[in-house]
C-alpha cells in the first residue's frame, strides 16, 4: 500500500495581528510582487520535494496560516492543482482553507470551492462583540454568523475555531455560546483554550498587570463545559481541542500529525516531516517571505533545515502526538521507547487512571490527555 501524505501549505499574511497569536505571521501590505514570487516559490517547493519523496497517495492539501482566505483563490487552485499533479489524490482527498469570517472574505468562498477548497476553517474565535474586541477581531459576531451560512452552503465541510478561558468568562456564557454555534452549519467545533504566548502583546499585557487570565481551576470548569455541551450535543471530542459530528467529519489533515503520517511542509516558516529511506525528517522552512523565497531561488527548497530524526526522538514526538487521540499510538510505533503492556510505569498510569488498559495500544484517559505534556514526560523517562 502507497504511503499516505500530506501537504501543509503557509500563507503568512494577515489584514491585522491578533494580540494573542504567535504563529509566523507578516501584516499583509499589499505587496502583490512578493505574494505573487511567494507563490511561485511555494509551487517551485513542491516540485523539488516531489522529486525527493516519490510516490505517495495524497490524503490532505492544507492552506493555512497567516490567512489564506485572503490569497488570490486562483492562485490556490494553481497551488492545489501542483500538489494534485505530483502525488496520487486519494478518491477522499481533503482540501482545507483556514478563513477569517470578514464580509469581504465570505464574498469569495464560492471562488474557493471553484478552486478546489473541500472543507472551511472558520476562525470565529467568539460569538461575543465585546470578547471579539477584546481578541483584536476585525469582524464582529453577525459578520462570522453570515460568513459560516456563505461557507455552510459552499464547502462540503466546515469546521469553526473558538477560544475560551477569556478573563471574567463565565461557565454559563461559555456554554450558552457553544449552544449558538452549533447552530451555525458545522460538524467540526475547534476549542481553543487561550493561551499565553511569549512575545505576543497579551503577554506584555499580563506581565503590565492589565491583563488576568482565569484562574486554572476556572479555566479546568470552562474545559468541563465545553466537554459535556459538545458531547451533549453529538461533537465528539475525538482529539484534546476537536470535536467532530460523525467519524467523516474528523480532519484528515489533523490526523495525519497524531497518526505520525508523512507532510510536506512549503511557505514560510511550514515545518514538514518526511520519511526518506525509512529515517523519519524534521523540516523547517526559512521564516520572512523574501527569505523563503530567496531560499528555494537558490537551492530549489525553502528548508533552513532537515535533520534525520533518531528512533529515540521519533518514537518521542510519536508518543506525544499519537497519545492527543483516542485511538492512541501502538506499542509497535514506539518500540524505542521499551515500554509494554507489563511494564511498571505503564500499570502505575492505567492504576491512576491517567492510561486506558489496552494489550495492543497506549491510550490517554479523558483525565490523561488533561495533562498530556506529564504523562508523555513519564513515559518518555520510564526506559
Ligand atoms: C493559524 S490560526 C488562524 C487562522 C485565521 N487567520 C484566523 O485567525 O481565524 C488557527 C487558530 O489558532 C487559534 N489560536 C491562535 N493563537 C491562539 C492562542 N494564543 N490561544 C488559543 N488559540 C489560539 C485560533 O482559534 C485560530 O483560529
Ligand atoms: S489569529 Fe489568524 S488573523 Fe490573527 S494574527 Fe493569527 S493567523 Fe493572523
């Protein structure tokens, strides 16, 4: 069977920066050049990585970022139609476009689905002006309401970003504000819980006193709610922060990072992993667009690094993000870290209830994936 492969694709530029994000991301200024010799690059990228991985069946084309909705929508049908052409579409192939729910960007969702763009990723963030002000949101709660009808009716699938644990956000709100959502058309719901990043201006904020996060045991409710409402309600929480309606409704692309799948990663700053010649790569493309695209002029790929990964650091990042999903990581996919079904810490975790006792996989509890970074820690240390 042809290995499964997926393609991540980085479009850097946003109309705003949010005060909360850390992602690689460069204000868009208008500069059709270089967003023109970006995609250039970007499709330049995939040609040279094509030659290096051979033949692979094409399961995801992700166009995130940045914000992609604002790139030319035919210049993502050039870039869907490269990868398409270089490695073999699955008959499901899934085609994802992250989106911020602006009128002028729902204007152009049907140009989108022309393009080729099969399932939506809507960052609505909250359905709460004042919380949406409070994110630094250029759209405001009756924008992303039209915005997911234009995409609910455009795109065979949508899924809907939100974050919570926003200061003085109650339980109640919370969950009144995940009721409405539901109502919007999609059968993807990404919560989100905010997290302070370093160097972003909610962490400058904090570090001034202007800024209180909840508390944990407030943020540890807002979890609960969010679980029981979405549960309630038929998203189940396949992933720690995704909660789909019905198995088909799962993002293909998301699983190929927690199954420990091959992606190609092109744009700036993308990372990719590879397996070539059965060693498992980490790749990092440069991060500023003028060196990503200065990068793959030179030398045919953006990477500013690719380093073989050892079986060690493999089977770690394995476990981490094999351990975010239900269905877990099998024993055999982690064999250097020498852990069974017997071993003591394994028996010590599935006693505390944080591992589900499995013969053939190790699985996190709902309890386990609340504390995921520990558990993979003591995993990774029992050796
Ligand atoms: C690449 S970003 C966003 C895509 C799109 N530009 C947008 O803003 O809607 C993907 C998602 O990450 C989430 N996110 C980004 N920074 C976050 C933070 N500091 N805490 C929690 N969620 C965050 C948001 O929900 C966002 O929609
Ligand atoms: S949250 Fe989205 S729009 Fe805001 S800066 Fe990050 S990527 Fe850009």
């Amino acid at each position: 069977m042809t290995q499964a492969l997926g393609v991540y694709v980085h479009w850097p530029y946003c109309a705003r920066i949010c005060p909360y994000c850390d992602f690689n991301v460069f204000r868009d200024r208008g500069r059709r050049e270089e967003q023109l010799a970006l995609k250039a690059a970007i499709m330049s990228d995939l040609e040279t990585q094509a030659g290096m991985i051979g033949d692979r069946e094409l399961v995801s084309i992700f166009l995130g970022g940045g914000t992609p909705s604002l790139m030319d929508p035919d210049w993502a049908g050039e870039i869907i139609a490269t990868a398409r052409r270089l490695w073999r579409p699955a008959p499901d192939l899934e085609i994802s476009l992250e989106a911020n729910p602006t009128d002028a960007e729902s204007e152009r969702f049907a140009a989108f689905a022309a393009a080729g763009v099969t399932r939506l990723s809507l960052g609505v963030q909250a359905l709460d002006d004042g919380a949406l002000k409070f994110l630094g949101r250029d759209h405001d709660a009756a924008s992303a309401r039209r915005a997911a009808e234009v995409a609910a009716r455009a795109f065979p699938r949508l899924s809907i970003d939100l974050i919570y644990a926003r200061p003085d956000q109650t339980a109640q709100a919370w969950g009144d504000e995940l009721r409405q959502a539901m109502d919007w058309g999609a059968e993807h719901i990404s919560p989100y819980q905010l997290t302070i990043e370093a160097g972003t201006a909610f962490d400058r904020a904090v570090q001034r006193g202007r800024l209180v996060p909840p508390s944990e045991d407030l943020a540890a409710d807002l979890f609960e709610t969010t679980q029981s409402v979405l549960e309630g309600a038929g998203f189940h929480a396949y992933e720690v922060s995704n909660h789909a309606r019905g198995d088909a409704a799962r993002s293909r692309h998301n699983l190929v990072y927690w199954r420990g799948e091959d992606y190609v990663g092109v744009g700036p700053g993308a990372h990719g992993r590879l397996t070539l010649k059965g060693e498992r790569h980490a790749t990092l493309a440069a991060s500023r667009p003028a060196d990503y695209i200065a990068r793959v002029a030179e030398t045919g790929r953006g990477f500013v690094s690719d380093q073989a990964l050892s079986p060690l650091e493999a089977a770690e990042e394995r476990l981490l993000l094999g351990l975010r999903i239900e269905a877990g990581v099998a024993y055999g996919e982690v064999a250097a870290l020498g852990l069974s079904p017997d071993h003591a810490e394994v028996r010590h975790l599935v006693d505390l209830g944080l591992l589900v006792a499995d013969p053939l996989r190790l699985r996190a509890s709902p309890a386990g994936r609340l504390v995921l970074n520990a558990l993979t820690e003591r995993l990774a240390l029992a050796r």
